[in-house]
C-alpha cells in the first residue's frame, strides 16, 4: 500500500487546449475540467487524502477575455449550485481561499453558504483557490501583520514563522505534500509560494479533463519513491 499524501495540490492546467484539440470552444474545456475536479474530489475521499486544494482561477486568470471569465466563474457557480447536496453528503468541509471581491456576488454568496454549511464536517478537507495568487496572499498578510505592529498589538519582532503562516489564507492547514500540475507546463504560476517550499512537485503533460484515478494512482505512486529530506541529510546517515 502507497503512503498517500495527506495533502494534495492540483494546478488544474489544460482545459483550454483539451478543447482547442476537438475543435470545440474553451468553455466547453472548462465544464468538461469541472467535471473532473468533481471526480477528482471523490478520488482523493476514497483513497485517504485529509486535504485537497484545486487551483480553480488564478488572480491573474482575470486578465483573460471578458467572455471567458464569465464563462468560468459561471461553471463555477453552477457546478456549486449543482453539488453543494453532495458536498454535504460526503461530509466534505470545503474552503474557498483567493480575493473574493470581485467575484459575482451570486457566486460569492453560494461559497459562503456551502462554507458555513460544511464548517463542522470531519471528513476531506477541500480547499478551492479562486482569484488566488500566492502573492496576493504573501503580501494581505504582510499588511495584517503591519497593521497589528502600527497599533502596537504586535511587536515585530514577535512576527514568527508560525505567526506568519496564521495570517496566509490556508491558515493552519498543513503545506501540500504532493503538488500535481496537469497540462505540460513546468511552472507554478503564483499557486501556494511559501507553501510548496518543500511540497513535491509532479508535473504530467495529460490535460487536465483528461486527468484519471489511474493517473492520480500514477502520481501517489512516484510521490512515495519520493525522498523527502527537508535539507536534511537523514537518509544517508540513517
Ligand atoms: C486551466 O485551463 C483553467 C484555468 C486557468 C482557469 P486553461 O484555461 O489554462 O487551459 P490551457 O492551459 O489554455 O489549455
Ligand atoms: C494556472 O494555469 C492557473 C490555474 C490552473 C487556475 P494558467 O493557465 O493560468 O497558467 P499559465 O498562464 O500557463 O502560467
Ligand atoms: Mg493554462
């Protein structure tokens, strides 16, 4: 039996090109990705994962065509209205991490529902990323941190590793073990800076809607051959 990563990442990257290949509309790429993520979610419920983060809309996603945006942000909400019964049925507790404040706030309001609903479930942990940026968060919690000094609750001093991790938006979630990023790019694009710091890195070229159990399987199996030293020299003087 594999040791399964109690956190997984997904950069969900591909959507577009799956489309683009069948000589179909990129938003059919994104509800066909949807889709996946939904089974990718109950893949991950079924294997053991405590956590699972999806990177669903970065904060520089914003920058594509208005008419894609849209189309994105409104699979989403639909996608939510759709599962939100199931969400509660696999006692998931879902958290959506990201600058919500230009969100639609029809889709706004459905994330804090589900969230509030599924607060006190003990199963899977999922954490959604929309209009997330590993800066953004870098830096909202650089300022809630200043703040706290200037009004000298804080001394800076006192600003620890801990400390500063309470203030990122995964709170004290623990870092992915195992980031996963479909789709054939070697990159992060902004995804969790300070978190994937000593996350193992998996990258495949399969496209995102195209991502299966069997690759999932794939991926669990080359994150347990993994040696995860954390700079340390442990297995060559064990
Ligand atoms: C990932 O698929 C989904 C989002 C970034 C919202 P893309 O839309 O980036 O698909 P490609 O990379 O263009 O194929
Ligand atoms: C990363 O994919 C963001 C998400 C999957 C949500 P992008 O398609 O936005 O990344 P780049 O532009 O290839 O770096
Ligand atoms: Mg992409």
């Amino acid at each position: 039996m594999p040791k399964i990563p109690a956190h997984i990442a997904f950069i969900m990257d591909g959507n577009g090109r799956w489309a683009q290949r069948q000589q179909l509309p990129r938003k059919v790429g994104h509800r066909v990705g949807g889709e996946n993520a939904i089974r990718m979610i109950k893949a991950c419920c079924k294997r053991g994962v405590k956590i699972l983060t999806l990177f669903a809309f970065s904060s520089e996603n914003w920058n594509r065509p208005k008419q894609e945006v849209t189309e994105i942000l409104h699979i989403l909400r639909t996608l939510f209205d759709r599962e939100v019964q199931q969400i509660h049925a696999l006692n998931i507790c879902m958290r959506v991490i990201g600058d919500l404040s230009h969100l639609p706030s029809a889709l706004y309001t459905k994330i804090k529902e589900i969230e509030c609903l599924t607060r006190d479930k003990t199963g899977l942990i999922l954490v959604i990323a929309i209009g997330y940026g590993g800066q953004w968060d870098i830096l909202q919690a650089v300022q809630a941190l200043a703040q706290q000094v200037s009004q000298g609750l804080l001394r800076a001093e006192d600003i620890t590793h801990e400390r500063f991790s309470q203030q990122l938006q995964l709170l004290d979630l623990p870092a992915p073990d195992l980031c996963i990023r479909t789709g054939g790019e070697y990159r992060i694009s902004n995804f969790l800076l300070w978190h994937l710091a000593y996350s193992e890195l998996y990258f495949t070229s399969i496209l995102w809607p195209d991502f299966n159990d069997l690759a999932l399987d794939e991926a669990i199996t080359a994150y347990t051959a993994r040696d995860r030293r954390f700079g340390t020299l442990h297995e060559i003087t064990a």
